[in-house]
C-alpha cells in the first residue's frame, strides 16, 4: 500500500503548497510534482483567497492527471460550478446569484480566471469531474462532513468513483432538493439551530442564528462545546444539550480526513480517528497534512506543514 499525504485547504497559496510538496519528499519532474512511494490526497478548497490561484489548479490537475494524486471537491469548487450554470430555461439566471457578498468570496478566483472566459469554463468543468470524496484501504477523505448514510443516498446520483453525475448536478444545485441538503452537509458540515434568540456574527462579519457543529467529537454535546466558534463566542453560547444525533458514532473504522473549518493556531490531531487538516493557510495560518503510513490511530509525529521539518527527510531539490 502506498503512503498517502493528505492535504488541507490551499485556497490559491501555491508557494506554501510547493513547499509542503518538497519538504515531504516530493520532485517535479515531468511537468508535476511526483513521489517514488507517497501519493497526495487533496481535501477540496483549491481556490478563492489567495494570490496563485491559477497555479494551485495548475498543480493539482497536473498531479491528478500524473496518478501522484487524488482530489477531491470543497465547498469553493462547488459553489465555483454553481457560480457558472445557468439555471435549465432561465437565461442569466445561476444557481449561484451573482450578487456583491458571492462575487467579493468568489473575486481572487474569477480575477485571475476572467469572469466566463474560456479558461473559466474549461476549469469549472474540471471541477465538475472532482469526486465528493474518497476510499483507501485503512483512511478516507471528504471535505467536511464524513455521513455514511447521506453519502447512501445520493448512491443514485454518483458514479462508482463518487462523482455526481449531470443529474446528480442538477439536484446537488437545486435548493430545496434533498441532494441539495445532503451536498451542504458534505461540503459544509452540519448544521443546527441556535435557541431563540441567540445569535453570533461569523469570522466575515454576518451573522449566524446556526452553527456548524464538531461532528467528529462524541464529547461535544452541548452549543457551548460542539459549536465551530473561537473561544469568545463559545463562551457566550448556553452550555445546554444540542438534542442532536448529529453526534453519534460515525460507523467508520478507518481513518478520516477533512478540511473546512478554519482550524486556528498550531496544527493538531483532533480526534484519535479523525481530524481538521484545514488550519488557516489563507488566513496566515498553515497549510497542514498528515502523512499516512498505515497506522490504525493518528500519530501527532505524522501531522506536517509548510515550513515544518520532517523527520529523517531531507527536501526534494
């Protein structure tokens, strides 16, 4: 069985993705990055935010396209192809309204792309062949939420490698359609309702009557605890039960990675089983990875980042 590094969110740090590469083992050769024993694995959330955004895509369809890679959609790739599809019969109509607040969260990626230029078109079609998620012998991969009975219904919807299909595309960007609901909880994470009357203001500044929960911690049982929050807004929320089974024994014995959630702070293994490798590159954070050798549990000594040596390797020249 191959190693296999898996890779948080690069929103468009390409410099910081080049460094991670090398310092793990990784040679360009033969126009992408290659590993003699290693393949990377990408947790979604290639672009918007950063200053290479084209390079990033550039990289990792190489990779892919190489076999030293697999990656697959985030929430950004997604809502990308939602950006650029007219809606079936309403000409100028998107599924993604073009309004101020999604072109400012989409503007770094459409700047260096060009708003529906041909090079737009053919990378959003790309995106549209990503994979919501992916199986190893011993450790998977999705970009928020890993829910083996969600991923069950859209059964219908994916091909074999986890790829929506056309229909699959339609119902997936169709609000009020259940396949809708399952891809935000997928891409997203899920979602509960804050008791009346309590509300906070995100790290964009809008504020949220909802909080994304911690998923993968069987301990986090009340808003207090189980809302993705920093520290302040936690101590605001009521330390009440969530009355969700959101919470639950996830049914999956392998190894789980994921991304998303704007980790803050020096990377760390969150769950023995399972872990955020999404801490903050874009937000002048770190662009994290995990190298997987095999190993049942997470090992704190396999959790990298840019600009961290590893152990016993030296960087690719």
């Amino acid at each position: 069985m191959a190693d296999r590094l898996f890779i948080g969110d690069i929103h468009g740090h390409a410099d910081e993705l080049e460094a991670l590469l090398a310092e793990n083992g990784f040679q360009h050769a033969g126009g992408a990055w290659r590993h003699p024993s290693m393949i990377a694995v990408f947790c979604g959330d290639y672009i918007d935010r950063g200053p290479r955004q084209l390079d990033v895509v550039d990289i990792v369809r190489r990779m892919v396209d190489a076999g030293s890679a697999a990656a697959i959609q985030g929430n950004h790739e997604f809502n990308a192809v939602a950006w650029a599809t007219e809606i079936p019969d309403e000409p100028g109509r998107h599924f993604r309204v073009r309004g101020t607040k999604n072109r400012a969260q989409h503007a770094a990626f459409l700047d260096a792309v060009g708003n529906d230029s041909e090079q737009h078109k053919e990378i959003v079609s790309w995106f549209r062949s990503l994979p919501l998620w992916v199986e190893f012998d011993g450790a998977v991969a999705i970009h928020a939420c890993w829910h083996r009975d969600l991923q069950a219904e859209l059964s219908g919807l994916t091909d074999a490698n986890h790829v929506l299909t056309e229909e699959g595309w339609f119902q997936a960007l169709t609000k009020g359609a259940r396949a809708y609901e399952i891809t935000e909880t997928l891409l997203k994470g899920p979602e509960v309702a804050l008791p009346p009357g309590v509300t906070f203001f995100d790290k964009d500044g809008h504020e949220r009557k909802n909080t994304r929960v911690r998923w993968w911690d069987n301990e986090a049982t009340t808003f207090r605890s189980a809302a993705i929050v920093d520290e302040e807004t936690a101590a605001f929320l009521p330390d009440e039960a969530l009355g969700s089974d959101w919470l639950a024994d996830l049914g999956e014995e392998r190894l789980v990675f994921f991304g998303h959630y704007w980790m803050a702070g020096e990377p760390r293994i969150l769950h023995p089983r399972r872990t955020c490798l999404d801490f903050s590159v874009a937000k002048a954070g770190h662009l994290a990875a995990y190298r997987h050798e095999g190993e049942t549990e997470l090992d704190p000594e396999h959790l990298v980042w840019a600009g961290k040596p590893v152990p016993g390797l030296r960087p690719a020249g």
